[in-house]
C-alpha cells in the first residue's frame, strides 16, 4: 500500500535531486533541481573544438592565435533580458512549468504521454513581452563578442590531446561559464608514420647501394635537417631490411631534450629494363652470384606455363581470393610458419577421454 501511495515503500518522500544523486552516485552533470522541479545548471556548457595540426606541428611545438565568437551577459540589461524595471510574466502555454505535455504515437492503438521543453518560454516558465525587451539583445540575456585566444601546442604533445581553456566558454545569467576544449587531431603524414613517441618511415636505395653501401642523407626530418647514415663496409641489404636512428623521434612530452626512435625500412629498387640494355650482359652475369640451379630430382610431369606480369591490387579485387586474403605475410598463409602454430586434428589429449561424435 505504500508503493501505491506514492513513496514506494521507501520512507520519506525524496526531492529529485537527492533521488538523482542517488541514482547516479552523485555525479556532477552540471545542473540541479529548483524547487520547480526544473533542470538549472551550475555552469555553462563546455565548446568542443576539433583542430587539425600536421605532425610537424606536434614536433615542432606551435603558438595558434584564433579568433573566436561566444555569448556573454548584456551589459546593458545586467542578464535580465528585461527594458528597465520590467519584469517578465507566467508562461500562459506551460503555466510556469516550463514544460507541457505531449502525445506521441507508440504503435497500434498506443499512444504515449511524455513531457517536453515549453517551446514559447524556453522552460523558463515565464516570457518577457516584446515591448518590455532589452533593445540591444532582444531579451535573448546574452550578446556575441568577438576576442582573440593564444594557445601554446607544446613539442611531443600526444594526439587527440585536450587543451582547456577554463571560462572561456559561452556566458549564461547566474551560472559561471563553461570551458572552451580543443582537441588536437593529427593529419596522416605523407612520409612519417607515429606510435608513441617512435616514428616509422620507409627509404628507397639503388640496387648498387644495396650491395656496395651507401653514405648519404636519407631522411628529411620533420623539423627541416637532413639525417646523413653510412652503412657499414660488407653489409648487403635486402628488401625490406630495417634499421633504427635512436634519438630521432617524437621529442618526449614534457621531456622534450629526450626524443624516442626513427624507425627506417629499407626498399631496394631495381634498375630499370633500360640500363640492362647498357651493360655487358655476360660480363653483369660473371659478377654476380650464380643462379639458382634446376631442380634435382625433377618431377615426373612438368608443364610449361607462360610468363604473365600483374599488380596484385588486381588479385586482391577478385572474388575467389577474399577481402583479407593477401592482408597477412605468406610465410604463416603458405605453411612456413613455426610448428607451434599448427594443430593435428589426429592428435587426441592422452589424458582425456575419446570424444564421441554422432553420426
């Protein structure tokens, strides 16, 4: 009987902000209830702002001035949004609530009654007539005004960081303003690639430099200087080979004298059709390592199957072969990866029982 009399069997009867308090573990969100049972906030809404900066930006630091509009209380009306002395009148559409009642359709035969935001008032439950508004903001309470910020993006900085400017937001009549936040959000790079604060870039070598070394810049870096590397005497490089330039990555954030590591992947690029038709073929061959012999033994049938260049984009764009088909190295596709890898289905636990299958 007390749950239909209306306190739920809970005791005494709780205000709605102590029952949202306890709902919600006393989470700030920014509002509370008045004794009109109406949301009033304890501070104006935070702006978000996404800013794109380029990973130049992030390692060379940045200094950004922007210009930026938001609201603020009229001066003239004192946040009133009233001419002088008048003063604004009961809503006659919600009655002061601030609210009223509307009907919505929830199926065959339903309908649905929920409450909704007085649209003449603005749930404010009360309304100035147009004479008695202010002249300069209309009775809005709040003017635009234009003012200019500074933000520091400090070195290093991670991306999607936030910067917080505190107050800096829109103004509202009673209540302190809310943040201005701006999210930083790095552009893709063209050359460099970040995780952390590594960096990861590929170079590409002559065919001579993958065999005879090479002493030159390789990389541009991203604050303007040229990286000079001097590959050992002997060492032959193959494709995809990597090497790592400590101390040039990401400066460190908030330790920006300490920088993580450069990352390089080596590409060999082959000389062009043109340049073998320079060259001495049989004196080209004599130098080089032999080639790889037949094999021995043969199989018994050998088929002769003709030589047929294709990009592999075009294989991956086939049906048959699947979307993530090539998406993996071909050494764990094609079985050459470790015997750990693989299961025998034979194989059964000498521990356990047979499994019994239904047939």
């Amino acid at each position: 009987m007390e749950g239909i009399s209306g306190n739920g069997g809970r005791g005494p009867s709780m205000d709605a902000a102590d029952l949202f308090a306890e709902l919600f573990g006393g989470a700030n969100f920014g509002f509370n209830f008045g004794p009109d049972m109406r949301p009033r906030r304890t501070r104006g809404e935070d702006t978000i702002i996404n800013y794109d900066v380029t990973l130049e930006d992030l390692y060379n630091g940045k200094t950004v001035r922007m210009n930026m509009e938001k609201q603020i209380v009229c001066q003239v009306c004192k946040g009133s949004g009233a001419k002088g002395s008048a003063k604004p009148k009961q809503c006659a559409k919600c009655e002061g609530k601030g609210w009223t009642f509307i009907q919505t359709q929830m199926g065959p035969n339903q309908i649905g009654t929920s409450r909704a935001r007085c649209s003449e008032c603005g749930g404010h439950g009360e309304k100035l007539r147009e004479k008695d508004r202010c002249k300069k903001c209309k009775g809005e309470k709040t003017v635009k005004e234009k003012n200019r910020e500074e933000i520091h993006i400090e070195r290093g900085v991670p991306n999607r960081t936030r910067i917080v400017l505190s107050e800096a937001g829109d103004e509202e009549p009673g209540v302190p303003p809310g943040d201005v936040v701006l999210v930083l959000k790095c552009k893709p790079h063209p050359s460099f690639e970040r995780s952390g604060n590594d960096l990861l870039t590929t170079v590409h070598i002559t065919l001579s430099e993958a065999l005879l070394g090479f002493s030159r810049i390789l990389v541009t870096h991203l604050d303007g200087r040229g990286v000079h590397v001097t590959s050992p005497k002997g060492k032959i490089i193959k494709p995809g080979d990597s090497i790592i330039l400590r101390g040039e990555g990401m400066p460190i954030y908030k330790s920006p004298d300490q920088k993580g590591h450069l990352y390089v992947i080596l590409e060999v690029d082959m000389p062009e059709e043109s340049w073998l038709k320079t060259v001495d073929q049989p004196a080209l061959e004599a130098l080089l390592p032999p080639k790889k012999p037949e094999m021995d033994p043969k199989p018994a049938v050998i088929d002769e199957v003709p030589f047929e260049e294709r990009d592999i984009v075009d294989v991956r764009e086939t049906p048959f072969a699947g979307s993530n088909f090539f998406d993996h190295g071909f050494g764990t596709q094609f079985g050459e990866g470790d015997e750990g890898d693989w299961e025998d289905e034979d194989e059964e636990d000498e521990t356990g029982e047979p499994e019994c299958r239904p047939q």
